[in-house]
C-alpha cells in the first residue's frame, strides 16, 4: 500500500486501521411524542444515533412546513363545467 506501487489502491475488504466515531451527526423529521419530566424522560419516534446512556442535543426545526397547494386542474374543470352550464342555458332561452 506504498505510494506508486501497482496496484496503487486498497483492495476492498482489506484490513487496514481506521478512524470510527467521533463525528457529529444531525437528523431532522423525527417527533417527539411524550415528555416526562418526573423521570428526565423524552420519547422520540424514529431512531436516533450515538450510544447509549450518550447526550443527545435537541433543537426546534428551523425548516418551515410545506404549503399544501390545491390541484389546479381540478379548479380549471369546476370553472369550465360552470361556463358550460351558462352557455346551455342561455341557449335554451
């Protein structure tokens, strides 16, 4: 594994030393369900990573929820069929 030596990589499944841990990891989406503050308690749906008995840090989401937008097309048709109706009975008339 010398520099400029065929094959001039790491063959995969090698068993070479490493660095493992100690990185901060951040995960968003998850709910919290119950609080119990009695016990010093917080239940989380969903898993979050670290050890056990590790400290977890909890923030506010700072992403704002999406904004559910109505289907055009379905508005477009309720439009046309109130057009439509006009139209038939003022040609009725």
């Amino acid at each position: 594994i010398g520099s400029s030596t065929t094959p001039g990589r790491v063959w995969k499944g090698h068993h070479m030393p490493g660095h493992m841990g100690n990185i901060r990891v951040t995960v968003s989406g998850l709910k919290v369900i119950k609080v119990d503050s009695e016990n010093n308690l917080l239940a989380v749906k969903g898993a979050v990573p670290g050890y056990s008995n590790n400290y977890v840090m909890i923030r506010k989401t700072t992403k704002q929820k999406r904004q559910v937008i109505k289907p055009i097309i379905a508005e477009q048709k309720a439009e046309s069929l109130k057009k439509d109706a006009k139209k038939q009975a003022a040609a009725k008339k």
